[in-house]
C-alpha cells in the first residue's frame, strides 16, 4: 500500500510518498497550491492519502490554524474523488513512535533516524556522495514521515490499539 502523508500548514504543507516497505518515494514542503498539484497529479500512484488533522487542547488559536483546517479539507475534498482519506492526530503519531504521547518533534525524528537509518546514525542523511536514507529531508517533511511511518504501523497492526 502507497500511502501519500500531508502535513498541513496555512501557507505551506509538507508531504512524503511512501510505501508498505516503508521506502520513499517523494516529498516535500511546499506552498499550498503546488502541494495541490503535487497531490492531483500523484492520486493514481497511491492507495490512500493520510492527513494530520488538527487537535483542541482548549488554548485559543489565530487564523493561520483555521487557515491550516480549510487547507486541510480541500486536500481531503480533492483526494477522496480518487482514494481514500484518512486523518491522523498528532497525539497518535507521538503513541505509534515514541510510546509516549509526551514525545517532542525531536524525540520522533530521533525515533525515525534510529529505526530507519542505514548508515548515519546522527541525523539519518548521509552526505551527497554517500545519502543515506532520509537525505534531503528537512523541517516539515519529518512531520509527513511520521503520519506516514504511523499509518503504516496501524494498517499492519490492526489488531492492536494504543490508547491516546
């Protein structure tokens, strides 16, 4: 199964492509519109588009976070025309990678890096003449791997459920 991850931002999104090995095979961070484009182009290459969907913790929020919410449904309008839409919170990534719904964005990077990693075992990029597997990626495109990496954990573990 291929799934297509998206995290997304009010201006800019983030998105991997990966499959039931777990193997990329594209991402990103992108502005909204291209991610868009990336997406509709992309639909008849996967089984699934998977989407962090936001999570109230009772805190006000501005705009952007509304503005991430609309982004969120027109990702989701688009791609459900073609195949299925799935969300993911934040809550269950941290639980499927790190155990510990009190994980930071650092602890799941790390959590990627020692699971994935082949050679570099300090930041899972290699260099240019020797990438290892997470070269290029940066900033938001760890988030996507995450919704990825933790949808993937789901679908072959169905039978377990971890409580957020």
């Amino acid at each position: 199964m291929k799934i297509f991850a998206i995290d997304p931002g009010n201006e800019f999104s983030a998105y991997c492509i990966m499959d039931d090995e777990y193997q990329l095979d594209g991402f990103a961070k992108l502005p909204n519109r291209e991610l868009m484009d990336v997406l509709l182009n992309r639909l008849s290459d996967v089984d699934l588009v998977v989407i962090e969907r936001m999570q109230s913790y009772g805190m006000p929020v501005g705009k952007e976070t509304f503005e991430a919410c609309e982004w969120i449904g027109r990702y989701a309008q688009e791609a459900e025309k073609k195949v299925p839409v799935e969300y993911i919170f934040r809550q269950e990534e941290k639980l499927w990678i790190c155990h510990d719904t009190r994980a930071k964005d650092t602890n799941i990077r790390l959590a990627l890096i020692e699971r994935f990693a082949k050679h570099d075992f300090k930041n899972g990029k290699g260099t240019k003449n020797n990438p290892d597997v997470f070269y290029g990626v940066s900033k938001d495109v760890w988030s996507s791997l995450a919704i990825a990496v933790s949808k993937h954990d789901m679908i072959k573990n169905k039978g377990e459920k971890k409580n957020v």
